[in-house]
C-alpha cells in the first residue's frame, strides 16, 4: 500500500502548529515551505493519529482561495 493521508486546508498554519505541539500532538516534522506545485508558497505538515491516519495541515494560495470562494 502506498501513503494515504487526508488534507485539512488551515487558515495561519504556524498558529495552529503551536497550539497542538502545546496540546501534545507528535509532527513529523516543523511546518515545511511549498516550493513548487499548486499549493507554492504556502506550508504544510503532517501528523498521524492515535488509529494511524496521516492527516496533513496546509496553508497556501490555493487553499485560501478556496477558502475565501467557500464562504
């Protein structure tokens, strides 16, 4: 099986970043610039739950777009 995960598009990526290190969530890494591809110039970092989903939190052009479409 290859990596499967689920998105979450966030609005101030680094603000809810700390506050789930805060809250004791495990990253795999710190938040990670995009620097190519759709979501260029944006951020991202990924998680994996207690059930072992891998869930990725976003921030980007894009997704603020989306965002600001879906209002």
């Amino acid at each position: 099986m290859g990596f499967t995960h689920f998105a979450l598009a966030v609005r101030d990526l680094e603000k809810f970043y700390q506050e789930l290190l805060q809250k004791g969530v495990n990253f795999h890494s710190p938040p990670q610039k995009a620097t190519a591809g759709l979501h260029k110039d944006g951020e991202g970092v990924y998680l994996r739950t207690q059930e072992g989903v891998v869930v990725e939190l976003i921030d980007s052009p894009l997704t603020r777009k989306q965002m600001e479409i879906e209002k």
